[in-house]
C-alpha cells in the first residue's frame, strides 16, 4: 500500500476531483491535503463524517459526501 506522500503525490499529479475515503483519518487527511491537492473538490465517504470533518471540509472548500447521498444524486440525474 502507498504511504502518506505517495497517495497525495498521486492525486496531486492526476488533478483527481473526486475522491472516496473508507474511513475518518483518511477523509481528515484528505482534508489536511487540501491546499496541496488543488483540484480536489469532494470526497465521499463510505462512513458517516462528523460534524468537525464536515465544517473543516467546508472552511476547505471541500464537499463530503455519504455513499448513499451519492447514490441519491444518481437515482435523481439519470443519465440516457
């Protein structure tokens, strides 16, 4: 598994927009990397953020999603 610097490496140099995160720390790193990783605009989490995350991500100008507020927004912007 890549460390702390490859994995922020990688989404600097792929200006990644989207992101998932499978736990709390990762989704506080992400938000941490934020001023690095320039292109990233949300992140979606498979577990429930909390409140700090939340307004960190916010004063960030991150978006943090729920996998299922994510699944919302798909089954409301079909695509034909």
């Amino acid at each position: 598994s890549l460390g702390r610097d490859g994995v922020k490496f990688i989404i600097t140099q792929s200006a990644v927009q989207l992101i998932f995160a499978d736990d709390l720390t990762r989704i506080k790193n992400l938000i941490e990397w934020k001023d690095e990783t320039i292109a990233l605009q949300t992140i979606v989490s498979f577990v429930e953020p909390t409140e700090e995350l939340v307004r960190l991500a916010e004063e960030k100008k991150l978006k943090i999603l729920t996998l299922d507020q994510l699944r919302e927004i798909g089954r409301n912007n079909p695509v034909e």
